[in-house]
C-alpha cells in the first residue's frame, strides 16, 4: 500500500474516531456540577437554581452546588461561566438583565449573551412585583399613582440594580403613567427587601418570588406585577395592564446556560436533565406558589427567545435612558 493510501485511512480513521467520540452518550456527571447565580442568595433566581439542583443532584447522584458571584447586573457570575473551562461542570442561570437587557446597557460588555454561550433551557418567567411597605396608604396602582402626584418626591422605590428588569420595568411605567419616583438601586432582592420590611425603603419592585413569603405574612403589600397576565399560583395579583397602562408587559426570565464550546451530548443532556426537572409537578408547584411559571424549553427554542428578548429590552433601555459606562 502507498504511502499516500496509508495517510488517507489513517485521516479516515481519525475523522471517524472523532465523529464516534461526539456522537457517543457521555458519563456526564462523573463530578459535582456549579451552577452560578449571578445575584446574591435569597433572590428569585437563586430560589429557582436550588429547587432546581436539588432534583438534578438526586437524578445524578453527584453534588450540585450553587454558587452565588453577584456582581455588574449579573455580568460577574455570567462572564465566569463564559470563561470557565466547556465541560458542562459550570453552568449560569443567567436572567433577563445578564443576557438581554446589558448587551445595550453596558457600552462595553465582556461577553456576547448568545455567542459565548450554549443556550440549555428556559427555566421560569415570572413577575416583578410592585410592593410597598404597609405604612404606604395606597392598596393598588391607581391609589399609589394618585399618592405619587400628589406629593412628588417625597418617596423613593428601591429595584435589585441599575439596568436590571425591575428597574426598567418601572421606568417604563413612569413613562407611560407619567408619575416620578426617585431610583434606589440595590445590589438584588435580598437586601432590598430588608430595608423594606425596615420602612427605610417604602417602595419596591422585584421578583415575585422574593417577595411572596412577606406578601402572605402581610409584611408587605402588594400593588401590581408586571406581567402581561396574572400568575397561576397567584390569581388575585393584579396586573399593572389591568390597573389602567395597557398593554404593559415587562416579564423577566431566568435559563440555563454552558459555556460556548461544550459538547453536544453535554449540551443535549444537561437541557434534557434541566427541562425534566423543571417540569416535576412538585416543582412546577413550588415555582407557582412563588408566582413563577415554569417553561422548560430546547435550546433552539431558548435561543429564538433570547433572540427576541434582546430586541424588546433595547427599547426599554432607550426609554429609561439607563446606561453604565
């Protein structure tokens, strides 16, 4: 045989090695998985990534530990991810701020939303909610609006950080109910809600989910939530659209993400593992009990979505005129 036969089937024999290899099922997990949450504990997203490990640890028989790196509207936790090495062992549970709301926020960003990362699954949507300390005398949006007008200035309303969802959300909401209210930025929900529950803070907005135990202990008082509709485990939560700004819709989200670059088992395993685990009736109970709904999509279908998300927070953005340099 020629030596230039000999070169051909072993190249041959290498391609096919390759393509074997990336096609076979992976041990994945063979260690303890990370999943980053880019914001402090507490928070609705760190409440959704341990409901979440939990189910896939006990499905995997390996540690699945959270891992809160807050940080720059969840750039910090989301950039290690990105950076970190593409085995599936580091995963971000990135959200409406960290990939899609920064991308035109930050005039320069360390990594792409879409392009340094393997979209796994959409994990929840939920609300924001707009909450007030009981010493507010307003019990739904049109009172809180009239309270607002009338003596413009005296209060201020605290969000989980500049250029996050809750912030713009309600930037978005001044803008169109044509009210002003002086921004408090916190670094997330957590401590937010502690001045709240404090009355150094009388206004608040942030995700349902983190506020829902203190809205049942009667802590807080509810005034809207920013979705489009009301939230299943929630019906009696009032819409901002229902109360008289119509067609308000500022819904955040929370998903999964791998580094670029993972394999493709691991990709496809994880987002299987991630949707299976998302739809367990228990965990579909516990995320509506927190005011979140549960999504669980593919990739592809994350990834048009993201896509989409991308488009209709710039416009948010534009009008809040937020920026960090």
């Amino acid at each position: 045989m020629s030596q230039n036969l000999w070169m051909s089937v072993f190249s041959l024999s290498l391609s096919m090695f390759a393509f074997t290899a990336q096609s076979q099922p992976t041990d994945f997990p063979n260690k303890a998985v990370r999943i980053v949450v880019p914001f402090p504990a507490g928070g609705a997203t760190d409440i959704t990534a341990r409901v979440v490990a939990e189910k896939l640890s006990s499905k995997w028989g390996q540690p699945v530990v959270i891992d809160n790196k807050a940080g720059a509207g969840g750039n910090v936790g989301s950039d290690w991810v990105a950076k970190s090495a593409p085995d599936g062992y580091n995963i971000v549970l990135g959200v409406t701020g960290s990939h899609a709301i920064n991308l035109s926020l930050y005039k320069k960003m360390p990594y792409h939303p879409i392009n340094d990362f393997e979209p796994l699954s959409q994990a929840t949507i939920y609300p924001n909610a707009i909450v007030v300390n009981p010493q507010v005398p307003a019990n739904n949006l049109a009172e809180l609006i009239a309270l607002l007008k009338k003596e413009p200035g005296k209060l201020s309303y605290g969000s989980d950080g500049n250029g996050t969802a809750s912030h713009l959300g309600m930037e978005v909401l001044k803008y169109k109910a044509n009210f002003q209210l002086t921004h408090i930025p916190y670094r997330g929900s957590a401590p937010m809600i502690t001045d709240l529950l404090g009355g150094t803070l009388m206004v608040g907005i942030t995700g349902l989910p983190a506020v829902q135990p203190h809205l049942k202990a009667g802590k807080l008082k509810m005034i809207a939530i920013t979705t489009a509709q009301r939230a299943p485990g929630t019906p009696d939560y009032k819409t901002v659209a229902e109360q008289g700004v119509a067609n308000f819709n500022a819904a955040p989200w929370a998903g999964f993400f791998a580094p670029k670059g993972t394999p493709r088992p691991v990709v496809d395993k994880l987002a299987k593992d991630i949707a299976e685990a998302l739809k367990q009736p228990d965990v579909v109970q516990k995320m509506n009990e927190l005011g979140s709904t549960v999504v669980g999509n593919r990739p592809d279908e994350f990834r048009a979505f993201l896509n989409q998300q991308i488009e209709m927070w710039a416009e948010g953005v534009r009008i809040s005129g937020a920026t960090v340099d």
